[in-house]
C-alpha cells in the first residue's frame, strides 16, 4: 500500500451484458426476472493511481474531435450525445456520497478511470450499467472497502449514478452484473421498502439449454420504450397491473423448469413473455425491426424474446442443431447479427460472499436503519 492507503497497482474490472431471460420488465414493477451474464460482450474499466483525478474519454465513445460540422451532426443524430464519462463520474459520486453518509473512510489518493466496450449500443444487454458495475468494482478495491458494502446494496447504488444521468431502469441488470452467472429475482414490495433490494438466488447455469443471441447493429431507444407504460402502471390501469403481474409469475414457473430441466416449458414462458410486452406496449412501441427479431426466430420454431428492451433477442431451439442451423440462415438472409451465448459464472469473490450476511441496509432513497440480511442461496437440480 501508498503511504495515503492507496493501492500502487493498475486495477481493472470486467464486467458482462446481460440477457433477461424471463420475467422483464417486470423489475421496475415489483416482479420477478431470470437473468444471465454473457461472456459474448463486455465493459472494462481501468483504474490508475495518479497525481490528479482523471476521468479519461474514450477515443470512439467519448468522441471530441471531428472531420466536419456534418461529421459532428451524422454523428450526434447516429450515437446521440452519450458516452462512458459521465457514467464514471455518476458512479465516483454516487460511490462517494454513500461512504459519507455511512462513515466509510476513504483515503485522500487520487487515480485515473478508462474505459472500453464492445456492447453494442442500444441492443438492451446492459451496455450502461456494465461500465458503472466496472467502475464501481474498480472504486471498491481502490479505497479498500469491498468488505464494507455488501454485495446487495451495490446494484441500488450504480443504478442510482445511472438515475443521475436519467437513465430509465430496473434493478434486473446492476443485480445480474454484480453476481454474475445466472440469477433469479424476486423484487417483491415488502422488502424492496423495507430493505431497498430484492431476494437474489444465485441458480447453476448449467441447468441452462444452448441459447442464441440475434441483434440488429440498428440500435433503438429503451428508455421510450418504457414511457407509456409505466405511467399507466402509477395510474392504477388494471390491465397493465394484471399483465405486468403475469410477467413477473413467469419468472416463478421458469425458475421450477430450469431446476426441473423441463425446456419445453421454458420455451412456452419465453414466448408468452414476449407476447404479453407485445400487448402492453403495443408494436409502434415495440418498433418493426425489434419484433421482426423475435418473429425470424419464431418462423423456424424456436422460442424468442427480447433481452431487455429493444435490439437483441434471446432465442432458444428446442429441436436441436437442426432448428439452430435454420435459425442462423434465417438471421443472415435478413441482415440480423446471431451467435451462441456463452454463459459467465458468478464473479463474487470470497469477500464478497462474506458481505451477503450483512448489516447494512439501503431504502429506495438512500441509507437507512441498518437491518440484518440473509445470504444468497445457489439453487441446483432437485
């Protein structure tokens, strides 16, 4: 260690997209998800000691110098004025504000934060959250107090630098990008109030099928997405409620066939999960290019759903190689990007584990009574 408590060493974190595999959206509405970590894509953060406190732009992401006033325009109007930065900076706040507040020193060191990704943009696998996940895990080890936030709290806490930048989301992807490997979520209201995260158990991914990852490099826009619904969902508009409900019990049934190994019936629930966002938010909503993913998928019998919100689909062949070779010729014949996902296991390390017996407690708006949690189960074939 440096004389201030920093650590000398370059710091760096990986951190995965993600795939809902059931159950979203659900997250945003007191339901229940299925969720997977991706090796396929992934965000880095890097973290250096340094003289000053740097946060560095990407070369392509962050981009500042162009050929053109048109470049400039064609570019804005293509990517949007959103980069890695400013994630870096809501997540240093963000993680700062909450040590104050619980009285967890940090030492006076200063460092320089870097980034890169391969997440496509817009493809609703997390692309957002990866970097602020990475960020965090850098800041964590940096000061030296990864065993004084537990690993429940945290996915709050990057979600809450992600509300910084008005970002709209859940809690489904911070979570599966905290734990990694194969998650299930239950976000039920009671104890999202009373403890400000849900129950998480992390299941053995190899109970998973072979599954499929079909994207358009033509991103589109998930917080519009989210809009329309959500405010009929505040109004009290039952058939939202009864939907959004039905969504989240899908998750439920899932979880009981993938411990059963019963992938028909997982295949049923990704269709009906998809069918049921359908009816929600309406295909206007939805956008053409995104349910033509899903119905590329369905045309040769196999089960699809969004991953998120828009822009890749998680697809599942129930017939075998066969069906998956159909699928891949269907994908390239319209122009849609497909590989095989590869699953990651859980990225908790033996610190982290001994924070999911914890004190520590965090309400919805901030830190709160501290409280007593149980630790994260691992569920496998019954």
């Amino acid at each position: 260690m440096e004389p201030n408590g920093s650590s000398p060493v370059v710091i760096e974190h990986k951190v995965y997209a993600r795939i809902g595999l059931l159950g979203n959206p659900s997250d945003v509405y007191y339901g229940r998800t299925i969720s997977l970590s991706i090796e396929n894509f992934w965000a880095c953060v890097r973290l250096e000691p340094s003289e000053d406190l740097l946060i560095l732009p990407h070369p392509t992401h962050d981009l500042v110098k162009f050929g053109s006033l048109s470049h400039l325009v064609n570019r804005l109007e293509n990517e949007g004025y959103y980069g890695g930065v400013r994630l870096l900076m809501a997540t240093c706040k963000v993680f700062k504000s909450y040590c104050k507040e619980q009285g967890i020193h940090l030492h006076d060191g200063n460092f320089s934060l870097s980034y890169d990704t391969n997440i496509p943009r817009q493809t609703g696998l997390s692309g957002s959250s990866a970097i602020a996940c990475a960020a965090f895990s850098c800041l964590l080890d940096f000061y030296n107090v990864r065993d004084k936030i537990a690993v429940k709290i945290r996915p709050q806490l990057i979600l809450n630098a992600e509300k910084e930048l008005g970002i709209v989301a859940g809690l489904q992807d911070r979570v599966a990008q905290v734990y990694g490997g194969l998650v299930y979520m239950d976000f039920n209201k009671a104890s999202m109030n009373k403890n400000g995260y849900g129950n998480y158990t992390q299941l053995d991914t190899s109970l998973l099928p072979p599954l499929h990852l079909i994207y358009a490099e033509n991103p589109s826009d998930s917080g519009k997405v989210h809009s329309a619904v959500r405010q009929r969902w505040l109004d009290g508009d039952e058939f939202i409620i009864s939907s959004m409900e039905e969504v989240a019990s899908l998750a439920l049934e899932g979880r009981s066939a993938l411990l059963e190994k019963d992938y028909a019936k997982l295949a049923a629930l990704m269709n009906r999960n998809f069918d049921l966002r359908r009816r929600m938010f309406g295909d206007a909503a939805l956008g053409a290019l995104n349910i033509e993913m899903v119905e590329v998928a369905r045309r040769v019998g196999a089960a699809s759903k969004f991953t998120g919100s828009g822009g890749a689909v998680v697809a599942f062949c129930p017939d075998g190689p066969l069906q998956v070779k159909a699928l891949t010729d269907a994908c390239k014949k319209v122009g849609f990007c497909i590989v095989p996902v590869k699953v990651v296991p859980s990225v908790l390390n033996e610190i982290d584990v001994t924070t999911l017996v914890t004190k520590n407690r965090l309400g919805v708006n901030g830190p709160q009574t501290p409280m007593f949690s149980l630790p994260c189960p691992v569920e496998n074939v019954r």
